[in-house]
C-alpha cells in the first residue's frame, strides 16, 4: 500500500510509470512521519477506549460507538506501523524471507489495513445515525437504540468489514471491486452530509423560534454560527482526510495511463498521511468534547483507578 505503482499495477506499462516518474517526482514522505502520526493516533485512541471502559456512565450506545471508531482508528496505526516495520527490516536485511512468505505478510497487513479503514467509515455513519436518532426521536431513543440492536450494530459491521476486506484485497486488480469501494465511500458521503445538515437546520430553526420571542438575537446568531463552524469541521475533516485516497481509485479506474492521473499516483503516500491524521483527530471531534469522558480521561492518565 505503500507504493505507489502497485496501486496502478497491472493497469499501466512500465514506460508509461517511467515516463510518469520523470515528469513527477512526487512527495517523500519520511517514515518518521508515519510513526509519530501512528504513536499520537495510538495513545490517542487507545485513551479513548480506556475511558470508556472505566467509566459505567459512559456504557452506552452511544460511547460504544465511539470506542468502536477508536478501536478502528487504532487499528488503522497499528497497521501502518507493522507495515512500516516490516518494510524497513527488509530493506536493511535484518529480516530475511522467501518472497512467497514476503508476499503472504504482505497481503495480511494490507487485509488489516483495508478492514481498519471500512470499519472506520462504518462507523463515522453510524454515529452520525446515532445523533440523528438523539435529536429527532429523542424520547425514543432508548427503546430504538436498545444495547442489543447496538452491540448487533457493531458485531455485524466488524464482521463485514473483515470479509469485505479480504475480497477487495485478494481481487484488487479488478477495478468492480474497486468501485464497490468507491461507492461505499460516496455512500457514506452523502449519508453524512444529509444527517449533518438536516440536524443543523432543524437546531437553527429552534433558535430562530427562540429569538422570535426575544428581543436580542445574539444568541441566535451566535448559535447559528456555532453549529455552522461544527458542521463544517465535521463534514471538511472527512472529506479531506479520505477524499485524496477514494478520488486516486477513482482515477486508476478510469484514465490509469493518463499522465495527469500518473502524476496523481506519485503522491500516494501523501494520501495515506491523511488517513492516518483522521485518526489522530477522530478522537477530538467525536470522544474530548465530552466533559464526562474528559474527566474520566484525566483519571486514566493520572492513574486514579
């Protein structure tokens, strides 16, 4: 995953990469990069989790849900630091392996990988139907959102996102798979951008009732801008961090030899940088807003068990 021909192998000529690498030299990426960005999302997440765990009034579908995208997001670290690890034990010969053992880990950690990132998305949208659900059928939430639906919730997407995984890494090459990837991400997209608005518009036409009775509309105003600059963190963090990755497969399914989209391959490890970085702010859009799981937080840290 690493490298950026193998994205495109099998779909372009080694002329047409050759001639593309002397046009693009894309962007070097220090592996030290990729470790510390994997180090922060890891103690990060795993903060999280261990927040959640300790804290009975954080057992609830909500939270789990959360400490699911964690569990998600960490996974998503660990990945790429094994895969880091591997690479570079190879690359200096302290680790010695046939290539059909090589090739095997390989498709282990990019299996790992891939089952990280769609249970990851998996669960943006589930937590964006979690809030949906909160506000609009807020005196029914507990019986619609019971712990079992939940836990079903998120046993059914870890098992699917292992299957899927193994399908789209065992048949990369085919580009229907990739664009059953491709459309998984759209999906989730659109379904995030229609909860997250309609939550909005539905919180500013209550503020707007609000300052009809009232005099001032400061708070109006300023609510209406609160949730707007929400909205759009929510919404830009997402679109930023995997937009670069999805748009890459878009292109190698659709113009692989094209010399503009060739150029666009060189950065992919651009692209896996900003994976990396949704995970390392997940936890500061979704979890440290929470004043209860902030306190908890600071428990964990100090050890005050």
């Amino acid at each position: 995953l690493r490298e950026p021909s193998n994205a495109s192998e099998g779909n372009q000529s080694n002329a047409t990469v050759g001639a593309s690498a002397g046009r693009c030299q894309g962007l070097d990426i220090p592996n030290e990069l990729f470790l510390a960005l994997g180090l922060v999302s890891l103690v990060e997440n795993l903060l999280v989790v261990a927040a959640i765990l300790k804290n009975r009034n954080l057992h609830s579908p909500t939270y789990y849900f959360i400490g699911c995208l964690a569990v998600s997001d960490m996974l998503v670290s660990i990945s790429n630091l094994a895969e880091m690890l591997f690479m570079l034990l190879l690359e200096h010969g302290v680790l010695v392996m046939r290539p059909s053992i090589v090739r095997h880990m390989d498709s282990v950690i990019d299996t790992l990988i891939c089952s990280s990132v769609v249970s990851s998305l998996s669960f943006l949208g589930v937590i964006a139907v979690d809030r949906y659900i909160t506000i609009f059928y807020a005196l029914r939430y507990h019986s619609i959102m019971t712990l079992q639906r939940a836990v079903v919730t998120m046993a059914s997407i870890w098992l699917a996102s292992t299957a899927s995984s193994t399908v789209l890494i065992t048949y990369y090459h085919s580009n229907t798979i990739r664009l059953c990837l491709i459309g998984f991400f759209l999906f989730m997209l659109v379904l995030m951008l229609v909860l997250y608005i309609h939550m909005f518009a539905l919180a500013r036409h209550h503020l707007h009732s609000i300052s009809s009775q009232q005099k001032p509309t400061t708070a109006y105003r300023g609510g209406s801008l609160k949730g707007a600059v929400t909205l759009t963190i929510l919404l830009g963090v997402f679109f930023i961090c995997w937009g670069p990755f999805f748009f890459h497969l878009i292109l190698i399914v659709t113009c692989p030899t094209n010399p503009f989209c060739t150029c666009f391959f060189s950065y992919f490890n651009l692209f896996l940088v900003l994976m990396i970085c949704n995970s390392v702010i997940d936890p500061l859009i979704y979890a440290f807003r929470s004043q209860e799981l902030r306190r908890t937080l600071r428990e964990v840290v100090t050890c005050s068990w």
